[in-house]
C-alpha cells in the first residue's frame, strides 16, 4: 500500500504525484478535499502496490499530520491483507512533524484481545517512512518511544483485573526496570504498615491480593548532585469496588481502568532514556485493590499517612486520594525533589467539567503550568488549568482529622486541596485525567477504551532540554 497527501487549495485539492496513475483524477473520483482525517483507498489492477491510499495532511501542522497518520492506520488495517503501508516523504518531514504523524499512526492502531479465535480486530503490522531527512529520520527512535509509551499505558490499563493486581503492576515494573536501566524497589504490605504508609495500607486491605508502593529510579547520564530531580506519582487502583461505599454495577464497568495514572508513571520511566531526559526522575505507583471483605476500610475510620497527617474516611470511594497522599508525603520528606507531578483518573467531577477530550490540572508555579499546558498542545493531549481555590478548604475540614477524604463539589478541586498539604511545600502539579482517561468512541488516534492520556504529554515536556529550569532557577 502506497500513501500520497493531498491538501487544500485556493483552486481545488494539490495531490502529490504517484508514478503512472493519475492521483489528480483519483481524488476527484472519491471527492478528495485535503481535508484532514480524510483517507480514501484506491485498488490497482496490477504491480508490486496493490492499494493507493489518498491522505488529506490538511495545513499540514504537527496536529493535522497526527490525524492524517491516524486516518492512514485506519486505512490500512481494513483494506490490507498484510497491513503494511509505505508513506513518501512529500506527505510527511521534520522532525515535529515525523513526531505526530508516528504517534497518530501507532496509536490510531492499538488494540487488545483475549479472543479464542482469530477473527479478532485486525492490526497494522508496518508502516515506512521513504525518503526523509537526515534530521527527520533522526527524530524517528523518539517519536518511536513517544508512541510505544502511549501503548504501554493503554495495554497496562486494558489488561482484566483477574490478572492486573498489585503485585502483578510491581512484577511490570521490575521487568520495565531491568530494560530500561533503571533502579527498583517495592514495598510489601509488611513494609507498608511498618513504614507507615496508613492510606496505601488501608485501601488494600480488603483484598485478596495485598497492596504494594513501587519505585523506579532514572538517572540520566552524566547526572550530578546538582542535577534536577523530578518525582512522578501514579494512583494505582487495579480494581475499585468503591468499598463499603460501594459503586452501583454499571460504574464498576470500566474500574480495571482505574490504575491509569500508575501505568502512565511506569510507561513514562521506561521511555525517559531514550527521549533524552536530562533531570533526575523518580517513578511511584502506590498500588493497591479497593474491595470489599469483613476487614475493609469503613466510613469513619481515621488514617494515619505518612509523616503523620490524618484523614477522616467519610467515603471508601475517594480511595485515589488517601493511595497518593502517602506517595506524596514520602517523596516531599525523603526524596526532596526539585518538583512533584502527580497523575490520577481521581475525579467524576472533571469529566463533568471538561467532558472527554481535555485534561485536567492544578499547579502551584505559574511556570511550570505554562510548560505543561505547551507540552499538552504539541503532544495532541490538551489539558486545561484548574483553580486552587482555597476558598473551598473548608469543605474538606474534619472535626476528629486533619482533613475529609470526600469534602463534596467542587469534587476536583476539593480532592486537589486534600492532596495539596501533602505536597509539604514542594512545586507540585496535579493532573486529573479522569476526563480524558477513556475515550467513548474512535476518534482520530484515540481508540475507544483507555487512552493513556498524559504520557505523550511528559515526555514532551521531558525531552526539553532543561524541563526543570523553571523551578530550579537553571
């Protein structure tokens, strides 16, 4: 299969050459426009290529060829019996360009099955790039990775509960560290209550299968003392019942999904080397199972975190929050980043605010809000800031505790103040991709189920050359 561009023009749609066939005339058979998203596939009677896929690049900007790579893998996977497609380098070059069109491809094309049979959802198998540049050919290991970590978040979130428990996450997490160079380390629930970690140990309690804290390490090469250092935080909930506030049936539906921040974090550390990251960065999924049994975390229980602040349990469904906060804690009192960014599906409550498509996120430094709201723009995983509104502390105030786990609406903003106190000072960002966690529908390179919205989002970010100058003053 052979793909050519065809854009938008003042006097009908510019088509690129195509050997001997009239492409011109091919895109005014099926109506082509160069409208982006467009993919028309033409059979040939004869050759080596047996398929002519017309692709509309739009204006041809990084956003526009993130769909057109999608519309393409689309295009492939229904009408190719090897789904393989070769792209020329007129409808694709440079590097941000090659960045785009490769994530809209990989990803356009994700799928996952358990069938026992082969009748299953087609995958695209290849796709070359021909003729590119030296600089955009050199792009291609990153956007690579950048792709490869978006599948890896929407895999990790995908797989059954049945399978996906804790230690199974703890289990990835080792096999990601040992390909990726990084260090590991993973609390049991002995070393979990012993250390103190009072929210982690509570949630996971209820469950057959214990919780864990997972930790991976990077650091880049040629690091420093003074090197900046990071630490990311994942909710790791492979399963949530809701607890004793127990969810109604439908909303248990897609709660195999609910470790979504945690498979980001994981997916995220395994990629840094190879889109260059040059801060320090530590990775923790707090892991655990909200479930149900005769020893489950009740409604007016009080949790001692780590470091010592407590928290009412009004509700056993605002689990996320009490897993984060010891993560949290523990990193701001014995890792003392630089810098803290926490990522959760946390709350209903911002895809009620922002419905599916963007996500959501709170910062204490004006800086860095800025720096993650670009890296969303070009990663194609837009997300808008939201407020820390104090004003609403007292909605998550507690007579017997330090604080509420489930103060009430405005639900993201309340669950960002509970988790603030945590932070201890340190420049934190909080994203809440509950919003856009999960797509309803196929959508451009969005498949319908998990996304893995927000890894593309920091590799972005943390392939800059100096993501963290803004908060160290570098």
């Amino acid at each position: 299969m052979w793909a050519i561009g065809v854009r938008p023009g003042a006097d009908g749609p510019v088509v690129d050459p195509a050997g001997d066939v009239d492409a011109a005339a091919l895109a005014a058979l099926y109506g082509a426009t160069g409208k982006v998203g467009e993919a028309f596939a033409h059979p040939l009677p004869e050759g080596p290529v047996r398929w002519l896929v017309l692709v509309g690049l739009g204006d041809g900007s990084a956003h526009s060829l993130r769909r057109a790579g999608a519309a393409l893998a689309r295009a492939v996977v229904d009408r190719h019996p090897q789904r393989r497609a070769s792209v020329a380098t007129t409808v694709v070059d440079g590097p941000e360009q090659v960045r785009a069109f490769v994530a809209g491809a990989m990803l356009a094309a994700f799928s996952f099955d358990w069938r026992s049979t082969n009748d299953g959802p087609r995958r695209l198998g290849e796709v070359r790039l021909i003729g590119l540049s030296d600089q955009a050919a050199a792009e291609l290991p990153t956007a690579v990775a950048i792709g490869h970590a978006s599948w890896r978040a929407r895999l990790l979130a995908t797989v059954p509960s049945q399978v996906k428990n804790p230690g199974w996450l703890a289990e990835q997490a080792a096999v990601i560290a040992a390909d990726a160079g990084l260090e590991f380390r993973v609390w049991d629930e002995q070393a979990l209550t012993e250390e103190g970690f009072g929210g982690i140990a509570a949630v996971g309690r209820a469950s057959a299968t214990p919780p864990r804290l997972i930790r991976l390490d990077y650091t880049p090469v040629g690091a420093t003392r003074r090197t900046p250092h990071l630490v990311l935080v994942g909710k790791g909930i492979t399963f949530d019942t809701g607890g004793l506030s127990i969810k109604p049936a439908e909303a248990m539906a897609t709660m195999k999904r609910d470790m979504t921040g945690g498979g980001i974090v994981l997916a995220v550390l395994a990629a840094l080397a190879e889109v260059g990251c040059p801060v320090k960065v530590t990775g923790l999924v707090a892991a655990a199972e909200n479930a149900i049994s005769g020893d489950a975390m009740r409604p007016g229980d009080v949790i001692r975190h780590y470091g010592g602040r407590t928290s009412e349990v009004t509700n056993t469904d605002a689990e996320g929050r009490l897993v984060m906060a010891d993560a949290l804690a523990y990193a701001a009192a014995e890792i003392k980043p630089d810098l803290m960014v926490d990522v959760a599906t946390l709350t209903g409550a911002m895809k009620v605010a922002l419905g599916q498509r963007t996500g959501g996120f709170f910062a204490t430094d004006d800086g860095v809000a800025d720096l993650i709201s670009a890296a969303g723009t070009a990663a194609g995983e837009p997300v808008w800031r939201m407020p820390l509104a104090s004003v609403y502390a007292d909605r998550i105030a507690s007579k017997i505790a330090d604080a509420d786990n489930a103060g009430g609406g405005p639900g993201a903003i309340t669950a960002a103040l509970f988790l603030q106190p945590f932070t201890d000072g340190v420049p934190w960002v909080h994203l809440d991709v509950a919003s856009a966690g999960d797509s309803p529908s196929e959508w451009h390179e969005w498949t319908t189920g998990p996304t893995g919205f927000g890894a593309r989002l920091l590799l972005e970010w943390l392939g800059q050359d100096a993501p963290l100058d803004v908060v160290t003053g570098g």
